[in-house]
C-alpha cells in the first residue's frame, strides 16, 4: 500500500518551517509592538457560530469541514474553524470583553474544502483585530499594522486596494433589489463573482454609465470619491451614501497625507459578509497576500452587544512563496565520537553542550553519515585521555587538544582566522 | 459494461422502459427476487438490482458503469460531495416526486422569510440530510440540526422536529397536517453514468437504446392535494412512546398484547394510533432511528433492537440512552460475512490476506456502519473502506464488497447467495429504552405504566 499525504494537505519541510517561523517571529514582534496581545482559539468551534446572515456566505460555508462530535447525538454540529475573525470575535465576547478596544492578534490555519487541487485545504493566516473602536484610526492602523509586517518581510511591491462594504450596499438597495437578492449579490460581488456585476448593469440600462463608473472605474485619491458622489447624485440618487463616502474619504486622505499609495477598486471587495465599512486587499503582483475591513455588525450579531470592530489576515502560505530563506548566522559543527564507548559517548555529548553554550550548532554525528559542516569535532582515543581534534571540511586535521574547552577555543580561534582572512 | 438497477418503487416502470428498449432482462421484475439479472443478448453486461439509494454512490466510486435512480439520491449525494464523478445522462421521464420542506399548519412557518428570521433552533428531519442541510445554509438558517432518519419524517413535525424534508409523488394527498414551505427538487428516473467510464468506454449499446426509447410514461407531476388531520400531538405531561413500523410492528404488537396494552389505530393518522394507558402518547417511527430520537429528548421510552442501540452507543458513546428491557423476540445475530469464495474463516484470516498483500484494501459493507467501523479497528483490518448500505447487503458481496456485518435470522439468505459467516458479533433482540435521565414534565409512576407491565409479561414468560 502507498503512503501519502491527505488529499489537499501540505507537508513544511525544514525550509518552508524556517521561512514560516520568519513570518510568525515578524508579526508577532510587530503587533507585540504596537501593543496587541496574543490570541489563540480552538480549532473545533460549533457551526452555527458561523451560520447567520452577517456571518459566511453560503458558498464559503457549503466548503466547511463539518461533523457531529462524539457527543453530537443532538445534531449539533462542529466544524474545523473555516475562519479566523469570526472565533476571535466569540473569544473576545466570552472573555474579554469588559476590554474596549482589545487590540487582539492570533497565528492560526483555516479550513476550507477546495476543489481545484492547487491550493492547501489548511491554510495559515497572521491576523489581528481591534474590538471596540469605532474610529478609522483604527482601520488605518489595520492597513499600516499589516504593510509594515510585508515590509519587514521584505515584501514592497504591495498595492493597496480599497473598497467600501456599506458604499455597495446602499447602492444595491437604491437599485431596488429586495433584502434576500442585495445579501446574495452582495456575497456574490465577496465572493469575486464579477457576473454578478455584469448583470446588474445590464438589468439597470437607465444607470449604465453610472454603474459602470462606480463598479468599473479605479481612482487614486479621495477626489475620486467626490467626482463618485458628484456623478451618483446627478444620475442615481442613492439615499444614506453620505456617511460612507464621507468615512471613506476620510480614511483616503489620511493614507496621502502619510504617504500611503492606494487604488480605490469598488469591485475589489472580496471578503467578507461581516464587512460593513472599509475593505481592503493587499497584492503583490497577481497574488493576493492579505485584506481586512471593517465589520461594526459582527459582534451585536454574535450576541455580544455594540461593539465595532476592525481587523486584518495575512495569507502566510501565499507569503512564503516570496520570502527567502535568511541565512542562519549560527557555525554548524559536526561532533563524532571515534571511541565505541558509554564514557566517550558521553564526552561527545558534552562537547556538544560546551558547543551550544558558546553559541555554535552541535551536531552529534551518529555513525559517521553525519551532515557535511565547515568544522568536525572528533573524540577519540583512551577514554581515561580522549583526544579531541578539529577537521576541516576536507577533513584534515588542523588541531588537536586533550580537553573539550581546549578544542572549543582552537574552534573559536580558528574560525576568527578564517573571518580575519576573509 | 455494469449496470446498476433499482428495486422498489422505480422497479415496474424500469423494467418495462428496458423490455422497450429490446434489452430483455429475465429476473427482473416484481415478482422476481434475483440480485442479478441476465439480459438476453447482452453477454456482455453485468447487472445487479439496488436499493435506489445506493446506486449514485456505486456508479460514482466507479463499481457499475451506468445506474438508474432517482433524481432525489443523486442529489443528496451531490450535495455532500458536490465533486462525485457522476454524469446524469438522461431524464427518463418516469417516478415523479417533489421534494419539499415541509411544517405542520399551526407553526407560524410558512415561508422562506418566516424561516430565516426564526431567532430559535430549528430541528428538520429527514432522510435526506445532506440536502436538508445545504437547504439550511442556503435559506441562511440562524441555528439549525438536522435529524437523518431511515424514514418516516412525516411523523416528526410540529412536536418531535420543527420541520421534515419529505418526498411526495403524484396524486398523493399531503401527509396529515403538513403543508410544504417550499419545493426544494423535482425529482424523476435518471440515467447516471460513471465520469470516467463515460469519458472512455463505449456505453453506446445501453444508453443508445434507452436514450432512443425513453418516453413521458407518467407525466402526472405532483400536484397539490388536500390536507388530512394530524393526529394527537404529544402534549407535555404525557410520556411519548416510541413504536416500530415495518416488519418489527406485528411481534411489538404482539408482546404488548401479552403485557394488556393495545393500539388503538381507528385513526386518521395511522402513525399516531391511541392507546389503552393513560398519559402516553404514541407515535410510529423506524426503529433504525429510535435510540438518536430518545437521546434527543423527543420520546421517552422506545421499543427498537439491541442492534441500532449498540450502533448508536458505538458512535455517541457518551448518550444518555440506556437499556430498561431485553424483551427477548425478534433475535438475530450480527455477524461478519463474507463470500464462500474467499479462502479465509476467522477475522484473523481475512487480516493476514491484507497483511500478506494478497488484498489491497477491504471494502466493508453495512447498515450499522458505526459497529462495522469498530470491528475493523478492534480486528485491525487495515486499511478499509466503509460502504453505508441501506438494507439487503448480501448483494453487495463479492463484486461490491468483502466483508459484510449484517444480521441474521436463520442464515438461510446467505446460504442462497454463496456467503460464510466468519465470525458472530453479538445476539440481538427487541429492547425496550429510554433515557438516564426524566424529562422535566414526567415521573417515574408514569414510566412504570408501561415498563412494569412489560416486565411482568416478561417473567410470565
């Protein structure tokens, strides 16, 4: 029988585990920080926590890992959590939420069903949330927070697109379509249906030249919202549009003022259900590497009282496609015991350990297979009076000493040569 | 060429759709009780008779090229694995059935809108789980669980679930009470191919001929018919009485004779009859899907088997259902069967054919799929795959399957069909059982009404 890996998984070899551990330490410094706290929920969370209206859109959820427990004879059904936000927002409610605003982060994988073979049905993100803040501060901290973790990670080319959760609504409801179709068309545009867009256009030749603009169209300043609201105001009234024109260019021109470049893409706002205000993707190139938004719904839904919230999710598997493997600064050095016995095994591994203290990589050759290093420590002779050599990687030998703190300076010595010669 | 058929209710039209279309079966058709078919001229296809539920799931793994079914199966099997490697070839124009989502009058649910703006949870029994769930995501249902039964959903709604995903066909009058919320399918006799058979073999000799003859035999659809009453619902206070429909409604019927309890079925709603002891209600259910249903709360004592118990307590080990009476009738043993054409005669023998090679992977073939589950694990038969059945397995045995878990009476069923116990589970018979604890609105004097009874019948006995 062969063996081999569940269909839709992935295996992190040594590599992808350092290049993923580079992008957990950097987030997680970054928003330790900027002040948030570290987070981690239960991958079993029960489904109907992410059933309601407000919540996953039924094509996000017809794609959830869903079973009964051991215990599940009522029905209730659990799920593999297929979303981050939406348990941190459950955490947040359960337990902290006499804190307003938690500034909340969490390193943690996803799962979702997903046909097409090419991607990983778990999936890691970095995301962080602010829960209690109603201000676009704090949706400018969401897109600051996670352009200066890309940044760090040496990822620039990032383009910034910008949409607005409540901006499509309000149109969706002045073009008439009763609450049922705007919840579907609304997940339909989340879920990059651009068909979807095609027929509202086409169902609605009256408004063709203004839909087109506001769907099709992409602008680069908050002026751009204003020529928007200009051109709607003439040629298709939409009632209670003020405030989200209003918040967004806010949140437009504070990104100019520090500098910020950004593409304001009405059509660009894939997601989220939960998104009520700012929406925005971070791609670099043709990859998507992460989005949030704003979702001040979320949590009245949930049951937990009126609390706005924003946050963001880093794509940690689209990210390590980009980022190099840093070079580890660290000396390796292969450590061989030559003498088959207890007492010389046990000089061998205390050279090791005398080795890690000073700061080296100690790898104890097991039966002379070990992996090739610049250095080797060999033990060897009478064990009442070992003889301890250092080789190099042609494995001669370049000197020898009758203890380990002898050898281990030889080492320090010889490897502050080579630095020195070269 | 294989090609699956279905036995039932499809059985009398499919048949004369095939005589039609020239392909002469012999041992096909109401009277006959063959697994496998003969088509005259046909050497060279294979034929085996299903039940209609089964026949998506064996043409999708690829066992049989090409199946006739039921829309309904191919769908609810769809809807859990939207991927399967189906083709739906053909509408054959025959066994209509609507699909509907289905309430009692008086529960204030009459839409789609009255659904999903419920705060509450909303309970929906059926047999076809898979679509009832899509269905709740779909109509963004806030909290919801679904209760897969074995069959009768009518029974369940408004007072053991809220709602039943049910099937209806022509002309039948809807069942008491309900009204439907809405269709959820239209539902009639497909062709299903295989993908990849249909991909790369010549099926041309089958499906030309039905795809050429198929007419509209029964163009009826399901049209509206008159309400009947619903019977007594359950009030509380009252102890809700679980009892078997099909074959194991005559002996239950009998015992509790013994014990001086009666029916009372002059009723308009024959699964909810009367009875002689007061403050118990009755309702008729399968007994396949009486141990979830005490567990749930929804009735307090059951008369089911000491197979689905055990099934059931294999999958939730932790319920609160319980044993109250070994009522000691309908005995059968659950056993492990396997075909006589295969050299082996214990569970360690069939191990060591996988240990040795000779047997890539056992295709494990069951109703109990939770107790067949755990006799792989407990025999380490690995690796293995489990085929959910939904009754007459032996047919599966040997093309389909390797090993069966199956029940057995007289074993005189799988001698006819060439197969070899090889090991015995346990023994089985009717049991009554309820729950660890009461529930808040009844007491243990009202229980007593009707175990004490069956209990001295017992020690009669």
């Amino acid at each position: 029988m062969e063996i081999e890996k569940c269909k839709g998984s992935r295996d992190l070899l040594p590599g992808d585990m350092v290049r993923f551990r580079r992008i957990e330490d950097v987030f997680r410094k970054a928003c330790l920080d900027w002040g948030y706290g570290e987070v981690r929920t239960p991958t079993l969370e029960y489904l109907h926590l992410f059933t309601s209206v407000g919540t996953l859109t039924p094509s996000m959820l017809s794609r959830t890992y869903s079973f009964l427990d051991w215990d599940g004879w009522s029905g209730e059904r659990i799920v593999l959590r297929p979303e981050a936000t939406i348990a941190a927002a459950r955490l947040y409610i359960e337990n902290l939420s006499d804190l307003s605003p938690a500034k909340l982060f969490y390193i943690e994988n996803v799962f979702r069903f997903d046909e097409s073979g090419t991607r990983s049905r778990e999936r890691w993100q970095c995301g962080a949330e602010v829960l209690g803040s109603a201000k676009t501060l704090a949706d400018i901290e969401m897109i600051m927070l996670s352009m200066d973790v890309l940044r760090k990670l040496g990822i620039i080319d990032v383009e910034l697109h910008l949409s607005h959760a409540g901006l499509i609504r309000a149109l969706l409801t002045a073009l008439g379509l009763s609450a049922h179709e705007q919840v579907r068309v609304f997940d339909q545009i989340l879920d990059e249906d651009h068909s979807v867009i095609e027929k509202l256009i086409g169902d609605n030749p009256q408004f063709t030249e203004a839909l087109d603009l506001f769907f099709r169209a992409k602008g680069k300043s908050a002026g751009f919202l204003q020529n928007l609201q200009a051109l709607l105001s003439k040629s298709f009234p939409v009632p209670g549009i003020e405030d989200s024109i209003a918040e967004f260019t806010h949140l437009a021109e504070r990104l100019s003022e520090f500098d910020c470049k950004y593409v304001i893409d009405i059509a660009s706002g894939r997601g989220f259900e939960y998104y009520t205000g700012i929406i925005f993707r971070l791609h670099c190139g043709d990859q998507k590497v992460g989005g949030g938004g704003r979702y001040n719904d979320l949590i009245p839904l949930l049951g937990g009282g009126n609390v706005p919230a924003s946050g963001f999710g880093l794509q940690m598997d689209k990210i390590m496609e980009m980022t190099d493997i840093p070079p580890d600064e660290r000396y390796r050095v292969l450590v061989q015991c030559r003498t088959d016995s207890a007492k010389a095994e046990r000089l061998c591994f205390e050279t090791a350990a005398d080795l890690r203290r000073r700061g080296y990589i100690a790898d104890i050759d097991h039966d002379g297979t070990g992996t090739a290093c610049k250095w080797t420590i060999s033990v060897e002779g009478d064990v009442d009076h070992p003889v301890y050599r250092l080789m190099d990687q042609a494995a001669n030998v370049v000197v020898e000493a009758g203890s380990c703190s002898a050898i281990c300076e030889q080492l320090q010595e010889a490897k502050a040569n080579e630095a020195s010669i070269t | 060429m294989k090609l699956a058929l279905p036995k039932g209710r499809l059985l009398p039209l499919t048949s004369s759709l095939l005589r039609d279309a020239g392909l002469d079966f012999e041992g096909y058709d109401a009277t006959s009780r063959s697994y496998r078919p003969v088509c005259a001229g046909m050497p060279q296809l294979s034929t085996k008779v299903f039940n209609e539920k089964d026949i998506p799931i064996q043409v999708a793994v690829g066992n049989y090229d090409l199946g006739i079914c039921g829309r309904e199966w191919v769908e609810e099997l769809l809807a859990k694995y939207p991927s399967s490697a189906l083709v739906k070839v053909k509408d054959l124009g025959f066994g209509y059935s609507e699909l509907c989502m289905a309430a009692t009058v008086d529960q204030n649910m009459r839409s789609l809108d009255d659904l999903s703006g419920y705060n509450g949870l909303i309970s929906i029994a059926s047999e076809y789980p898979n679509l009832a769930e899509k269905f709740a995501l779909q109509a963004r249902l806030r909290r919801f669980r679904v209760l897969p039964l074995w069959g009768a959903a009518e029974a369940y709604p408004p007072d053991t679930s809220q709602l039943a995903l049910i099937s209806r066909t022509p002309g039948q009058a809807m069942h008491t009470g309900l009204i439907s919320i809405t269709s959820i399918l239209d539902s009639s006799a497909f062709l299903i191919a295989n993908r990849l058979s249909w991909e790369t073999k010549d099926l041309s000799p089958v499906v030309g001929r039905l795809y050429h003859t198929s007419t509209m035999r029964d163009p009826e659809k399901v049209t509206s018919a008159g309400d009947s009453p619903l019977g007594p619902r359950f009030a509380r206070g009252k102890v809700r009485l679980a009892l078997a429909d099909g074959h194991q409604q005559a002996p239950t019927l009998q015992f509790l004779a013994r014990a001086g309890i009666t029916l009372n079925e002059d009723v308009p709603d024959s699964r909810r009859p009367g009875i002689n002891v007061d403050g118990v209600s009755v309702k008729i259910i399968r007994p396949q899907d009486m141990p979830l249903q005490v567990a749930n709360g929804n009735f307090d004592l059951a008369i089911t088997g000491e197979d689905w118990l055990a099934n059931h307590l294999t999958r939730f080990p932790s319920s609160p259902v319980r044993k109250i009476l070994t009522l000691g009738y309908g005995t059968v043993r659950i056993v492990a069967v396997v075909s006589n054409n295969l050299p082996v005669n214990s569970p360690e023998e069939l191990r060591s054919l996988l240990t040795n090679g000779t047997m890539e992977r056992l295709r494990i073939a069951s109703e109990y799929t939770d107790i067949a589950d755990r006799y792989a694990h407990e025999n380490r038969l690995s690796p293995y795959r489990l085929i959910p059945t939904w009754g007459a397995s032996e047919v599966f045995l040997p093309e389909d399957a390797d090993l069966l878990i199956e029940n057995v009476q007289t074993g005189k069923t799988l001698a006819e069909n060439n197969l070899k116990i090889i090991d015995t589970l346990f023994e089985s018979s009717a049991c009554l059982i309820g729950r660890r604890e009461l529930a808040d609105d009844i007491t243990v004097e009202q229980l007593a009404k009707v175990i004490k009874p069956l209990d001295q019948a017992l020690k009669e006995a």
